[in-house]
C-alpha cells in the first residue's frame, strides 16, 4: 500500500484507535529517515505521545508528511538540474552536487539539524550500550564525536569537523554503508554547514 493511503487510513476517526497507530507506523516504514526507531521516537518528541493521543497522532503525521513532501520537491528540483546539465553534456553529476536520492536514507527534510541532534542521542542511549565495551578504534573515535556533538548541541571546531569528514572519506573509500557511516553523517548534519 501507498503512503497516502496509509495516512489517510490514520485521519480516520472511525477506524479503531489502535488501526490507525498501525497505519502511522506503516507511514514512518516508509519514509524513516532517522530510521524506523529513530524516526518513531524523533515524531513522539516533536508531537507527543502518538499511541495514546489522537491529537499528538495527527501531529506525528503532519510533521512525517511535511519531511517526506519537502523531500519530494527537493528530488524533483534534482531531477531538473540532472536533465539540464544532461543537455550541456555533464553527464554525471559533479561530487559537490547533493543528491537527494542518496540523503533521503539519513535527512530529515524541515528539520535536520533537529533530526540529526535526536538521532545521535537516541543511537548513543540506544545503539551505543550494546557496542561497548569494544576496543575497536573507529567505533570509539566515532563515539567521542557523538558525544562531543551531543554536548555542545551540534557545535565541533575546525579541526574537528577536518578530520571527521577525513573519516567519512576514509569509510566511503572502503566501501563502508552501515550504520557508522550514518551516524558520521547525522553528525555532520547536527554541526551545519562548515
């Protein structure tokens, strides 16, 4: 089933209580920026307690459907300039172009330094614990970051954010697309543009 249906299923005031929480849930599975969790737990922040209160499910779709429409318009936009720079004869995008097909997996249209902020505290209460202890250098240098980010809400210095996106290369060149990856880039996300 479509997105649209799911949410409509939601709107529906006649459907049982607990049919409509199913349908929100089949909404963020299909667009889970944050991932499935990450994302439930960043909409009951941002709207309250969606399993128990109507009026805070309704919010919990209306901010999942503005991310997911935003992101739309952003893919159509990518889209356009694809086509025009096809015209002039690039035919592959230049590496600083963003590509919305690629951060749909881990940006959260609307509010992604928010998004991000919240992602990384839910992977460090949630993800993190069953990780450590490890003595793994990369797990722990991106914990720090983590940590570092949560503390100063998003705020790394120069040098930092130098040798964090050094990392995400370094990864990116070993073919790594897990979770570490997403968390480097949550990060990035949560400290804004350099």
């Amino acid at each position: 089933m479509r997105f649209g249906n799911f949410a409509r299923r939601v709107r529906d005031p006649a459907l049982p209580y607990r049919w409509r929480v199913s349908a929100f849930r089949s909404c963020v599975q299909l667009h889970r920026p944050l991932g499935f969790e990450a994302t439930l737990s960043f909409l009951e922040a941002r709207a309250g307690r969606f399993q128990r209160d109507g009026a805070a499910l309704l919010r919990a779709l209306d901010i999942i459907e503005s991310s997911r429409a935003a992101l739309r318009v952003e893919l159509q936009a990518y889209a356009t300039r694809r086509r025009e720079a096809k015209r002039h004869g690039r035919r592959s995008p230049r590496a600083e172009d963003s590509n919305p097909n690629l951060q749909a997996r881990w940006y959260w249209y609307g509010a992604p330094r928010e998004a991000a902020l919240h992602a990384l505290w839910f992977w460090h209460r949630r993800r993190l614990p069953s990780l450590l202890p490890s003595t793994d250098p990369v797990l722990l240098e991106i914990s720090s970051y983590v940590s570092e980010c949560l503390d100063s809400g998003g705020v790394l210095t120069a040098a930092r954010r130098e040798v964090l996106g050094g990392r995400v290369r370094e990864l990116e060149r070993l073919g790594c697309s897990g979770d570490l990856l997403l968390v480097i880039r949550h990060i990035e996300v949560a400290c804004g543009p350099p």
